[in-house]
C-alpha cells in the first residue's frame, strides 16, 4: 500500500473505485451539540490536561457532568474574540495520542438511505480488499450509520513535515495557544483546515469563511461537504490492523433547516385532534343523564371511528 499524506503514524490510500481516488458530495444536517470540532486545534489534548497540569493559556478541560464513561469536555477560548468559544468531547483515548488529533463535522444526512447504501458497499469492498492480504486483519468500523455521530467526515490536525498537506487553506490561528511544542516531535507540523464556501441565493455567489467559525452557524445549517474514504494501517505489537474512515475534503453552507427538522424524526409528524363526525341523523337518540355536557372521549372517540368508515 503506498503511503500519502494525510495520517500520522501509518500508510494511508484513497480508496479506490475503478482504478480513481473515490471522491463524493453528502448533504449533512448537524444536529448534535458536539457537532462541531472545528476548534483551532481540533480535539486535541494532552495527558497532564487531566489532573489540571500542563495547560495552557485560554484552554479549559474539564470532566462532563453527569457521565460515566470517562468523558472529558475542552473549552478553546477565542484569544480574538471573547465572545467565541470552541467546545469538544474528549475521551480518555484522546489524551494518550495527541499526535492523531482530528478536526472533524458530524451530521445526519438528508438522504439517509443513500448514504447507509454508499457506507455498506464501501465496507464490503474493503472487506474483500483486506481478505487479500497476508497478516493483516480488519478493524472494526466505528463510523458507520450505527455510530450516533454519522456521519463524521475528520482530517488529521498535525501531519509530518515531509507530506504534502491536505487539501484547503491555512489556519488563521498559527498555532496561538503555543501546542506543538508539546507534542516533543519536530517532524510534525499544522495540517491545512478545508475550504469552506456559503452560497448567497440572493446573489447567485459562493464567499468563503473560516473553518473555525462553522459551529457559530448553529446546528439548523444545512452542509454539503466533499468526503473521500480513505484507508489506513495501523501497526501493533503482533499484529497489523487495516481501518478506513471518512476523510473531510471541503464544506458548502447551502442553507437551514425548518425548525421542526431540528428534533427527533419521532417528532416529524405533527399531532392533530381527531376531527369528530356525526353521521347518526337518528331523531331517536337521548343524551345519557351520565355522560357529561361537553361527551366523553370515549364516544367522541366512536363517532370519529363511525365517520372514517362512512
């Protein structure tokens, strides 16, 4: 497997599809809290942050309230702007390889079908592509439509100063919060942020706008965002693992999303009361000393039944 930039520690390829670097358009509709990871140096962090030790000025970590899976909450505040603040989830995972910090934006997508369908053939190619292989063992996917983050597009934050950087433009933040100096390698350097571009209706115009202020958007925004599957290795100590995940490329704000597309699909049907037909012209019928004035529901109830078979 050649190696290209793009993963820290490891070979990495675009996966492949008829003989090209797979490239694809998803339209994704954030919906989490923490769907947005777009802080100047992602999710990255450090193992003294923990215990409190090691931080750094402007950088706050702290345990999130009310869970049980050791779960850690960073807050990045804006050294330019007081009023803006970056918050992501950390794991207790992220603070052992700061090296593979990601910049990352989560959203459910709009044509879920197709991309479950696009995910599931991707996996099964893969799946053959690594039975190919001598002592190699594929690694469990964690990004598929099962993950309560998908889909999750992510490029790495530090790449080695050999490689080529990935596609988009410069962080405007170059290294603020002083970071690289604790990661004791000087062979790594700042990735490239994507590209992201808002499409004005009114003009016809796409203009651009900082990665890092994605998440002031809110969770309503609607994206088009440019993923690429990528393949990576993974080396341990008796064995080696092959995993492909969803490689962040470019982002296109095209609008928001209606208010009520914002909750749970449960809540997509609007509840309306039964509309009560009496069909029964029975000059016949007495009121029942016992049922209330206004009818109970229980009858209200009948005669919507006795209407809808009419």
């Amino acid at each position: 497997m050649p190696s290209v930039p793009g993963v820290v520690g490891g070979s990495v390829s675009r996966h492949l599809s008829s003989g090209k670097a797979l490239e694809y358009v998803v339209t994704l509709a954030p919906r989490s809290t923490w769907a947005f990871n777009n802080g100047p140096a992602g999710n990255f962090a450090v193992l003294g942050w923990k215990a409190g030790d090691r931080l750094v000025k402007g950088i706050e970590v702290e345990p999130r309230p009310g869970q049980t899976n050791n779960m850690w909450v960073k807050t990045t505040h804006n050294k330019k702007d007081i009023m803006c603040e970056w918050r992501v989830q950390i794991f207790d995972s992220g603070f052992l390889y700061p090296r593979v910090a990601e910049y990352a934006v989560s959203g459910r997508p709009v044509a879920w079908d197709t991309a479950v369908d696009i995910h599931s053939a991707l996996d099964k190619r893969f799946e053959v592509f690594v039975s190919t292989l001598e002592d190699i063992v594929k690694k469990k996917s964690t990004n598929g439509p099962s993950s309560s983050m998908y889909l999750a597009p992510c490029r790495p934050v530090f790449i080695p100063n050999a490689t080529t950087m990935d596609e988009g433009r410069f962080s405007e933040f170059d290294d603020v919060y002083g970071l690289l100096p604790l990661l004791n390698d000087p062979d790594l350097r700042f990735n490239q942020v994507p590209e992201v571009l808002v499409f004005n209706a009114n003009t016809k115009e796409f203009s651009p706008m900082s990665f890092h202020l994605l998440h002031r958007l809110g969770t309503g925004v609607v994206l088009n965002a440019t993923i690429a599957p990528m393949i990576a290795v993974q080396a341990y100590e008796h064995s080696k693992k092959l995993g492909w995940e969803y490689r962040l490329i470019n982002i296109t704000v095209i609008g928001r999303c209606e208010d009520n597309a914002l909750s749970s699909p449960s809540k997509y049907v609007v509840k309306r009361k039964a509309t009560v037909l009496d069909l029964d012209d029975s000059s016949d019928e007495r009121p029942d000393p016992k049922r209330p004035a206004g009818g109970s529901k229980d009858s209200e109830g009948k005669k919507a039944v006795q209407g809808s078979h009419a």
